[in-house]
C-alpha cells in the first residue's frame, strides 16, 4: 500500500468524512470555483482534488443548482477503503 503525501492524505481524510465539494463547470463568475460542503480548515487546491482523482479515491457527479452546473466530487469507495487501511497500518 502507498503511503499519500501529507496534503493529499488530509484532503482524503477531510472527504472520507462524508463531506464533498461542488466544482463550478459553467460558464459564469463563479468558473473554476471550488464550494466545500462544510468548512475545510486548510486549503484544498484542484491539484490535490486531481492528485485524488486520478488514483481514482474520488467520484465526480454532475449536479446542477439553479441552473448552473457543478461537477460534486466525493470519496469513492477505493477512497474510503484506503483511507481505512492508512488508519488501521
């Protein structure tokens, strides 16, 4: 099992935790923005929200509010699995 650096280990944490965050993908003022579910703490930057995705321990979901588009990017289950088994290591 790979151990994640520590800021990624922290995002994963955060969403293992049941929260999410809510990527605007429409063409407004809000583009690019990223909204959390509940307050973070610390930063979460897209390249850590990417580093996650890749190694496929987030899910992305399209979602709309109002009329405008959002990718909901939450933890998958490989997310919550290795999660678990970084805490019981």
């Amino acid at each position: 099992m790979n151990t994640l650096p520590s800021n990624l280990a922290f995002s994963l944490r955060w969403f293992s935790q049941g929260n999410h965050i809510d990527l605007c993908i429409d063409i407004c003022n809000q583009l690019g923005r990223l909204f959390p579910s509940e307050p973070v703490g610390q930063i979460i930057k897209k390249s850590q929200i990417q580093g996650l995705l890749v190694r496929g321990f987030l899910d992305k979901e399209l979602t709309e509010s109002f009329g405008i588009s959002y990718w909901r990017i939450r933890v998958s289950d490989a997310g919550k699995k290795h999660f678990e088994e970084q805490n019981n290591a």
